[in-house]
C-alpha cells in the first residue's frame, strides 16, 4: 500500500471530436504539464472524450421512437427519441421513477445498472445543445486496452489506464466515479484468506480497486464546467495486470436486489 499518491490533473486538452487520436493529445497534455510518462503510472480518461473520440455522438432528429419508448417518456417526462436510444443500449428496464422528471434505471448491454444507460446530453455541442446524445463507449475495455498500446508506440511506456463514468447508487446519494473501462490495472482484489492486523483469517473482504481509483480521479476532474476530462495517477506499485473493469460487475447470480 502506498504512503504517498498523487492525482495530477492534465489541463490543456481541447473539445475532443470523433476521430481525435486521444493517445497524441494526452502525450501533448503531459508535456504541456511538464511531465513525462513513467512505469506506474495511470491516467484516467472521462468517458466523455472516449465517447466523443469514438464518434458516440447521435443527433436526436436521426432517431426514430417506437411505442414502448413513447410509453416510458410519457411516463418520466422525457424526450421519446431520447428513451429509444437508452432502450437501444438496454438488455432491460429495472427500475422506473415516474414524473418530472423522471429516471429509467436499466441494465446495460455491458452489465452496468444505472440511469438512462449512461447516455449524456451536458457538454456534448455547443451549436444544438439539447439535441444531441452521447452514448457510452462500445466497448470500453478495448478502448483502454487500445489507448495503452498506442501510448507505449509513442512513449515507450506502458501506463495503467482507467475510463471512469458518474453512476448514482441505489442507496446513496450523489453520483460517484466508477472503472467502466480498464487496462493493466488490478481492478478487484480479493484479500479473502489474508490475515487482518490481529491475525484474523479475512473471508469477504473484496476490494473494488478499479472503482477507488476512478472516484479519486473524479475528484481531481470534477463534474461540470472544470474541463480537465484526463487526470494521471502516480505513486502505486508498478503492475500489468490482465484485469478488466468488466470484472466489477457483480454475476447476476449474487445480485440479491433482482
């Protein structure tokens, strides 16, 4: 465990569009920091720039709202074309919360529980604002896995990277950072079988690493206007683990609130 860690945000990084090369502008954000990449290290991208990079942007007058989506925007308050695009990226409703306004807490096709299956509308474009919706990564895991080998083509360093999203929690308020994309980073560790300080055996203890991580990094991004979606974090053990964030999703099997 470390003494001492630090969370340096990396200003500087422009409106990212689809097609940016996230690897060259977060080598140009580190310089610009006066930084250089080290074996260890970790940078945490927002998954807004992801997304955007990725070309995740839908305009909303392209999307075409069925009777079910109807339904559940007369029901929350919500835009029809804006609920179709969060059933697209569904495998099921879980939780409803009528009025206005309202929230549809699904299951995403990635395993994920959360609202509106993470689909913003803040920040997306500034022309048209309102009118457009970014959805999350494809595949978030591959994206960080690709990002750390174009880094390593660069830099000659392979650095942990982490993509991390604000959820809410069912029982508690606010949002908080979470790991939705991950590379080289132990993101689950299982201290089960390890003696605590006193010698007692531990049989539950299971940290959710990955999710520590991204919420530290949130706190250094911030969540509005502060425009620093990339932040590097220093002073772990240097590792390359083969973990995912797909790991933190709990098996359906264990989930006792379904």
């Amino acid at each position: 465990m470390p003494g001492r860690l630090e969370i340096l945000a990396l200003p500087g990084i422009p409106q990212v569009q689809a097609g940016d090369d996230l690897a060259e502008l977060l080598v140009n954000a580190i310089r610009a920091a006066g930084l250089e990449l080290q074996a260890g290290d970790i940078l945490v991208l927002a998954q807004k720039i992801v997304s955007k990079a990725e070309g995740r942007t839908v305009r909303l007058a392209e999307v075409e709202a069925g009777a079910e989506a109807r339904q559940l925007a007369a029901d929350t308050g919500k835009d029809p074309r804006l609920v179709q695009l969060i059933l697209d990226q569904s495998r099921d409703v879980v939780r409803l919360r009528k009025g206005t306004p309202g929230v549809i807490v699904v299951e995403h096709k990635r395993g994920w529980i959360h609202a509106n299956a993470g689909i913003d509308q803040s920040n997306v474009n500034s022309g048209d604002p309102g009118q457009w919706a970014l959805l999350l990564p494809e595949d978030p895991d591959a994206s960080a896995a690709a990002l750390r080998e174009a880094l390593q083509q660069r830099t000659g360093v392979r650095p942990g990277i982490l993509i991390n999203d604000s959820f809410g929690r069912a029982w508690r308020v606010g949002t908080c950072g979470i790991a939705i994309g991950s590379a080289g980073i132990t993101t689950v560790e299982d201290l089960r079988g390890q003696p605590d300080m006193f010698g007692r055996t531990l049989e539950v203890t299971v940290v959710g690493r990955g999710d520590e991580l991204a919420a530290a990094a949130s706190l250094v991004m911030g969540q509005a206007g502060e425009g620093t979606p990339a932040v590097l974090i220093r002073g772990l053990a240097m590792e390359d683990s083969a973990a995912t964030a797909a790991d933190l999703i709990r098996p359906r099997q264990e989930d006792l609130f379904r």
